[in-house]
C-alpha cells in the first residue's frame, strides 16, 4: 500500500537536497528528516526510488552536507561547464580551473575521507598550479622533441597546457579589475559558481578570491572523482607545501623535501564543451 505521507516525506527531502546552501543544521525538518534515513531503511529505499525517476543518484545523505544529489546526462538537472561559461573559448580554462581547485583542497588521499579537513584555494594558486604542470609538459615535449607539443603518455594533455600559457594571467583594466578573458578572471567565476551551489564558501579578497570547502563539496570530489584524481600532476611533479601552495619537485630542477610536500592528486581534464 502506498504510504502517501512518506512520499512527501521523501518528496521534502528531495526539495532540501535540491537547495545546495541549505544544510541540516540551518533547518530542523531537514535534520529530521535526513535523522529518518539514516535510520528508516524504508524510508531510504523510498528516497533512492524517487530519485531515480528524475534521473538522479543518491550520492550521500548526512548530518553535515544533507542530501547530495548525483546526475546523470540524462536528467535535466545535469550541469555542464558550458552552462556557467558562455564562450567556448574560456571553457578549457575554466576545465582546469575545475580540476586545480579540487587538487589543491584536497592534496592528501586522506583529506577527501577526514570529515575535519576543509581545503583552502586562491585564485592566485589555481593558476600557479596550473601553470606549473603546463611548463612541465613544455619542458618534456622539448626534451623529446614531440612535434604535437605534449609527451605521448599524457593524451589527455595534448594542446591544452600551450592554450593555457597564450592567456595572459591578469590583464588590468582602466579600472583595476582583472580583464574577463583573463586565466585570473575565469577562474574567479568557476570559484563563484561552486560558492553559489554550495561547493565552496568565500573567505575573503586576498590572492584574487580566498575560498574554503563544504562538507557538499568534499562528498562530491571523493565519490564522483575519488582516487582517479592521483595522477597527472603528481606525475609532472607538481605537489603542495604544507602552506597549501603550489610546489615544484623535479629531480631535474631541484627536489623538495620529501617530507615537506605531498603529490597533488588531480583528475584527468574534461571535455571543454562539458
């Protein structure tokens, strides 16, 4: 028999899901109703049901991020780079911009699973970091004298980094704001689009935007990323310092401590019409 109050139980609990700034600790019927749950298996199976009829997964329901929401490409709730940056030609930096910001909030393994840790980003150092693997991958085509500009074990990579080097970093404008096809300028909007859907919080103006990360966030680089992001730029040897800035160790230019940095795990770049 259908219980049409735990249908609307659910169907509240979706609506909450679906408000990304919203957690259960701003609002007692959420927190109840993730408290259900968590301790209703009825309940839940009634939730990841309903979810699956918008096309959605249930990524994770909890105290701390509420409910997280996975799509699929099918589903009209889908988002897309495309959606947060109109011109094409931005959009493979706003990609890396993407992958930088999860790599620097999260370059430990064991970050993406301490439910204390909250990463901090700068659009400064996205960029360095970036850059950093770019110049990389320039020095290894040199050496190897690769005519398609990327060595052949990183495909992934092929053009991308010489894209990313002919935008300028910050072109100042009249009025001292950073020029909006600038690598600084979109960045900023890839940090502002996280912060508005619950991702990222502001945390100040230094650096070109400070930003820390949710509990949401956290959820989303560890079960739709997860350990694919150890790779490319741990493999170029661009790792973080305990200061959580970007750090070069390459035997070839000068290693750091071991002990002092740790391999940035970073995933592999999307399409940019993505």
């Amino acid at each position: 028999m259908i219980d049409f109050e735990d249908m609307a139980a659910v169907s509240r609990l979706l609506a909450f899901g679906f408000q990304p700034g919203l957690t259960p600790r701003r609002n007692a019927e959420y927190a109840a109703l993730v408290g259900r749950f968590r301790t209703d298996p009825a309940f839940a199976r009634l939730l990841h049901a309903a979810a699956r009829g918008f096309d959605l997964t249930v990524i994770a329901v909890g105290p701390r991020a509420g409910l997280v929401l996975g799509a699929t490409a099918e589903t009209q709730f889908a988002v897309s780079i495309a959606d947060h940056i109109r011109q094409p030609a931005d959009r493979p930096i706003a990609a890396l911009a993407h992958l930088a910001i999860a790599a620097l909030a999260y370059y430990r393994p064991e970050d993406l699973d301490d439910e204390t840790h909250v990463g901090r980003v700068t659009v400064r150092h996205v960029d360095e970091m970036v850059e950093q693997a770019a110049k990389e991958l320039e020095r290894r085509a040199v050496e190897a004298d690769e005519d398609e500009g990327v060595p052949v074990d990183h495909p992934d990579l092929i053009q991308l980094w010489r894209y990313y080097q002919r935008r300028n970093p910050v072109a100042p404008t009249g009025d001292a704001r950073a020029h909006s096809k600038s690598r600084h300028a979109i960045i900023k909007r890839v940090a502002e689009y996280l912060a508005d859907n619950g991702m990222l919080r502001r945390a100040g103006n230094e650096n070109g935007g400070t930003y820390t990360t949710t509990a949401r966030y956290q959820i989303q680089v560890r079960e739709l990323a997860g350990q694919q992001m150890l790779g490319e730029l741990a493999a170029l040897g661009v790792t973080v310092g305990p200061d959580g800035k970007p750090a070069f160790n390459s035997p070839d230019i000068g290693s750091a401590d071991p002990a002092d940095t740790v391999a940035s795990p970073v995933p592999a770049p999307a399409e940019s019409g993505d």
